[in-house]
C-alpha cells in the first residue's frame, strides 16, 4: 500500500494536489458562468495530471507518467476544447437557469464533504490508514462525486449536466491515482478513452436537443411523466 | 471449438454493422442483421451447453465462458433474433429507409456490446462494455428524432452515465481492497477478487459492494433508479424497447450477481442480500404503482420491466439452489415474454397510431391472431399459469420464505397479486371496451408475417417452458449456481 509508507515531501505533495483539485470542484459549484466551469475544469484536470505523474515519482511506478501526460492532453485540453466548442455553437454564455443560488450549493457541497470525511475516516480507521493521504484521498474521491452529483441535480443547462459527469469522472481518477496506483494501465486508457466517446455523444446529443426540442434546459424535458 | 463459436458470435454483428455502413441498401441492411442475429443464436445455444464444461478462458484471461455468463448470453441472442425479425417489419410499417442503415449498424452495435459485456473477465473491462451499450442504445432510442424521443435519450445518458460512475467508484473500491491482499498490480478478474476476498477488509468491501449496487442498478432498472427506464422503454422503436428490456437489463444484473458472490466470500453477504433484497421488493412497489394508473401502453411495458427486474433482484438476493436457480430461469422467461409484449404494443401503436390505451379498444375482435398472442403474453406476464414466468416466481417465492426472506417473499406476493389484476384491467380495456367511436388507424390494418412471426416465436416456447421445465435446464442452472457459490 503506497499511501501507508510515503515520506513526508511526498505526503504533503500529494495531500496539496487533491486539496486544490476539490477547491476547484467548489469553484465551478459556485460559478454562474460556464466558462468558469470550463476553466476550473481544464485546471482540475492538470492538477490531476501533476499528481499522477508525482505518485509515478514518489511510488516508482513509471507508467503512470504516460497516464499523466494521456491525462494532461485529453482532460486539460482536448475535452475543454471539445466542451467550449459545443458552448460556442449554442451560445449560452450563463447559467441561467439557477434554482439554488450558488452560495446556498457551496454551503449543501461543504456539508457533503463533511459527511464523506466522516466516511472516509471511518473505512481508513478500520484499514490502520486513519493517518495516512488516503484518507484524503478517499474523501476528496467521495466529496467529488457528491459535488457532481449536486451539479447535476441543481443545474438545469445540459452543458453543466456534462460538466457535472466529468467531475464525477475526475474524482475517481484523482482517488485511483493515490489509492490504487498500481491499477493495470490498460483500463486507465480503456476509461480515458471512453470518456472522449461519451463526450463526442453529448455533443452529437445536444445538437439534436436544440433541433427537435428547441432548449438545452432539463426544465424544457417533461413531456414524459408518469 | 468453443473459441471458435465465441469468435463467429462476436464477428458476426460487427461484421454486418461494417456491411451496412458500407452498404447503406436497406433491403440489404435488414438481411445482414437477420443473418447476424440467426448466427448469434446458433452460436450461443451450443456455447451455453458447452459451458458447463468450463469455465474457459481465452484472450489471456480476459474473456471467460462460464455458465451463468454464457445463460445471460443465450438470453440476449434469443431476444436479438427475435428483435432482428420483428424489426423487418416494424421499420417498413415506419417508412424510414433512408435511414434504416444507421439503425441496423447501431442494431448490431448494440447486440455487440450486450453480447460482450457477458463474456468479459475482466471488472474493468466489464464496466467498460456496459457503459458503451448505453452509448450506442441512447441513439437508438433517440431514433425517432422528436421531442419526446430526443427527451427520452438525453435522460437515459445523464442519468445512466452518472449511475454507471458510480459502479466505476465501486469497482475502484474494489480494486484497492484487493491491492491489500493481492500487492498494488493486479489481473483484476472475477476469480481473483473471490479468491481474495476472505482477506479483504470487510467495512471497504461493504462500500465498495453498495456503490457498485447503486451504479449497475441504474442499469438494470432497480427502483429508485430506474427513472430513466420507462422514457427510454417507451420512446424507442418496438424492437429496440425489447432489446433494452430482454437483453440489456440482464446484462448489467450480470454485473450484480458476480459482485454479489464476491460480497458472500468477503463475508458480508447478509448485509448485501438484505439491500438488494430491499431494492427489489421497492422495484415491484413501484412498477405496482405505476402499472396500476398507466395511461401510456409502451409505459405499461416498462414498468412491468421495472417490476421483473425485481423479481430477479429478490432470487438472487433470496440465494440458494432455488433462489438463483429461479431467478436465472426468470431472466430466460422474461426476454422471451417482454419480447413478446413490446412486439404487441409497437403492432398496436402502428394499428391504432397512439401510445395510448385509452384509445386502443377491441383490438382482439379486430386482430384475431396477433390480439390473442398478445393477450397471452399479458396473462404470462403478470405471473399466471401454464407459462414460464409462473414457475419461476414461484420457485423464486419458495426460495424466499426458505432463506428466511419472510417478509420480502411476502412483498412479492402481495405485489404480485396487485400487478395482476392492474395489468389485466389496462387489456380488458384494450381488448373488451367498446368505444363508440371507432378512432382513425395510421400505419394499415393489415400486419406483416413479419410482425407476427416473432410473436409465435415467443410465445410458444413460453408455453412450452411453463408447462415443462426440461430437467436439463434445471441442471444446468443448478451447476451454474454451485458454481458462483449461491449453494452448498
């Protein structure tokens, strides 16, 4: 287990990487603008990046490098790009469609990291890592998902429902990074990959969205009840 | 022999999606899928007898063949070849050749995927395979391109991609318990995790087994998260409401009853049984009381989908040689009897051009021989006798009160019995209303052989399975659950 044996440098790196990757988390679930989504995305990513390729130094595991750069390439570039262009063609520069304020969703996603704190530290006691960057690192991977999900729920333009899937998507990857480094890379490229298709669908999908329903707004979608 | 039938399955649909993005002909579209689909039912029959010698591996590990797999496989081939035929005719009746290509080539995809996501070894890989049949099926089921069916596929991605995220997280979690046991670099296969789970810490693996519920869950349509499920049933074409329903949703329960034998070996089975247990007598809850106030005919469908899925669900929670048994055996039963169903309903939405039932009245006077399979279909579905699904929920029933499940088979019963007379009223309507006014019909009065042919093809093994459990198949399934160590 890399997190249980890890000198202290690297501890406090790796603790610093997954603080601020979950600080952006709350940047973009306190954002209005979709840019500032964007932008807070693209970052994540290359925090994201930064902490692979430091978990490949610090734990010897060299491949990881490449998943750092795979990383880099195609969440901090390639899926913004992807993202942007999508905005640019709708163009939809806000959201506007807001039913919790914003400072309210930062006050319901601190509690949700509460909460998987509270989880994370319960599992890593009953592990012997309660002390350990994993605990962290577990918390950081849950509260991603909880914020995501928050994301999903309270934001009503279909391009911040993408946002919040991949935000769900970075925080596994950010919490597989420290937990299970050593997970064949195979799959990491597999799940890399995968995420672009998915992308590219949501693309092709929002498109039709416009055309045949005439709104990007889940609030425009029910017709189908019951 | 075995890799040899494996690979024909696997090449045959990928090879006719290639002919019809080539081809784009639509006459020879649909032969190529009906010759996929003929192909992968001759190859998954003898696969599922020849796996009981197995399990094989090929591909250095990361395919397998092994009993429960290769059922759940023999299940989608029969529901794809159905499918394949039905499709002939209800995409004539809806006149769209110039884009029939894309709907085989997506047809074919979205068999693949199915069809892989039932041999694959490998947890990573199996995540993978399910999450690109949601990709594939959500153009599908947007086919139609209207609002509702545009409305339908975007919530089908969203809420499926964010349930399938977190069976990733799941599978992530499961992966780390296993580093402990196994060092940080791993085949993560679904022999290593049992074999390691003994030594597995019992809190990770209890979370790691809730979220990997939750994720492929929403996939298979447990309530509450089955959301998505009666918009995507309902809004796609017929045949492919029935690929979702027959093939799809045993796939990712697949999925459920792996992680569930892994969850037994870590020894934190009870918990995990009584969860699924609960979200399966919550599915019938709720398709009970959707299926009651249904106003939509292809939602009526759905729920009743919503409701089986937890018939299924509560047989592998209840466990044992009869839980798993009966609930294998409800899977083969369901493909065939839903098949059946969304065949009647998409012939009765082209007759009566509506998806309401309301409008849809004395459609047996009207459409003697289609009416009546259909009519069956409905008494089987709701459980009744002589058909299939009667013995299985009834051995899933036994199961349940066996295992000390009391108050969950007793759920199921009571449900049951309310789904029965609710489905039921909703086709005394369809069939025994008379209406005054006769509303204008759409698509003909006539229906193809083609539309009626897969009926006859559904229906009479369901008879045949419901009046006869072939002793080989009970044995067959009987082995299959020694071996995921659902018994003694």
């Amino acid at each position: 287990m890399l997190a249980a044996n890890l000198d202290p440098v690297a501890s406090s790196i790796f603790s610093m990487l997954a603080i601020v990757s979950l600080v952006l988390a709350f940047v973009m679930l306190g954002s209005r603008w979709l840019n500032n989504y964007l932008y807070a995305f693209a970052a994540e990513s290359w925090v994201i990046a930064a902490l692979s390729a430091s978990v490949g130094y610090y734990g010897g595991y060299p491949e990881l490098y490449l998943v750092a750069g795979l990383t880099g390439f195609f969440r901090g570039l390639f899926l913004p790009y992807l993202v942007w262009r999508i905005i640019y063609r709708l163009d939809v520069a806000r959201e506007i469609h807001v039913f919790v304020q914003p400072s309210s969703t930062l006050v319901l996603g601190a509690l949700c990291t509460v909460f998987t704190l509270t989880v994370a530290y319960r599992v890593g006691e009953s592990l012997g890592l309660a002390n350990t960057v994993a605990v962290l690192a577990l918390t950081v991977m849950l509260s991603m998902k909880l914020i995501g999900f928050l994301m999903l729920t309270v934001r009503h333009e279909a391009l911040s429902q993408i946002l919040g899937l991949l935000i769900l998507e970075n925080g596994i990857f950010l919490g597989a990074q420290i937990l299970v480094p050593g997970m064949p890379m195979l799959i990491e490229i597999v799940i890399l990959f995968d995420l672009l298709i998915i992308v590219a669908c949501f693309g092709v999908l929002v498109r039709y969205l416009v055309t045949h329903v005439g709104s990007t707004s889940s609030l425009k979608l029910r017709r189908l009840v019951g | 022999m075995e890799a040899g039938l494996l690979s024909i399955l696997i090449s045959a649909p990928l090879i006719a999606a290639i002919l019809c993005i080539t081809i784009r002909s639509p006459r020879v579209c649909e032969a190529a899928n009906l010759i996929a689909a003929g192909i992968g039912f001759g190859c998954a029959a003898p696969l599922a007898v020849i796996s009981r010698n197995g399990p094989f591996f090929y591909w250095s590990g990361y395919v397998i063949l092994d009993m429960t797999g290769s059922w759940v496989l023999l299940c989608s081939a029969i529901v794809y070849l159905l499918a394949s035929i039905y499709s002939v005719g209800y995409m004539r009746m809806l006149g769209r050749d110039e884009k029939l290509w894309g709907y085989y080539a997506l047809f074919e995809g979205f068999a693949l995927t199915i069809f892989v996501s039932t041999i694959m070894n490998n947890a990573g890989l199996y995540w993978i395979a399910i999450e690109l049949t949601t990709l594939v099926s959500t153009f599908l089921v947007g086919f139609e391109r209207v609002a509702e069916s545009m409305e339908a596929a975007w919530k089908y991605i969203i809420i499926v991609s964010a349930g399938i995220s977190i069976a990733l997280l799941g599978t992530v979690l499961f992966y780390w318990a296993g580093s402990f046991v196994l060092g940080p670099s791993y085949d993560m296969t679904w022999s290593a995790l049992r074999d390691a789970a003994p030594r597995m810490n019992q809190e990770l693996v209890i979370l790691a087994f809730l979220l990997v519920l939750v994720g492929y869950g929403t996939k298979v349509g447990l309530a509450p998260m089955h959301t998505w499920l009666p918009d995507a049933h309902s809004e796609a074409p017929a045949p492919i409401s029935a690929m979702l329903s027959g093939a799809l949703l045993n796939g990712a329960m697949l999925g459920i009853v792996r992680y569930l034998e892994i969850a037994d070996t870590a020894g934190v089975g009870s918990l995990a049984r009584n969860v699924l247990a609960g979200f399966g007598v919550f599915s019938l809850l709720v398709g009970a009381l959707f299926i009651v106030r249904q106003t939509g005919i292809k939602r009526l469908m759905a729920y009743s989908s919503v409701e089986h899925m937890g018939v299924i669900a509560l047989g592998v929670a209840f466990g044992g040689i009869l839980g798993t048994v009966g609930a294998l055996y409800h899977m083969l039963n369901h493909s065939l009897n839903k098949s059946l169903m969304f065949f009647g309903a998409g012939n009765a939405m082209r007759l009566y051009g509506t998806k309401r039932i309301s409008r849809i009245h004395t459609f047996g006077e009207t459409f003697p021989v289609s009416g009546a399979l259909w009519l069956a279909g409905a008494v089987a579905i709701t459980g009744a006798p002589p058909f299939g699904l009667f013995l299985s929920e009834f051995v899933i029933l036994r199961a349940g009160f066996q295992q000390s499940f009391a108050w969950a088979a007793g759920a199921m019963l009571l449900l049951l019995i309310v789904i029965f007379v609710g489905f039921l009223n909703h086709f005394r309507a369809m069939y025994y209303e008379r209406t005054p006014r006769h509303e204008a019909t759409d698509g003909g009065t006539a229906l193809s052989a083609w539309c009626v042919t897969p009926m006859w093809l559904a229906a009479a093994p369901l008879l045949l399975l419901g009046v006869w459990w072939p002793a080989e198949i009970w044995e067959h399934l009987v082995a299959a659950t020694r071996l995921l160590g659902g018994a003694p």
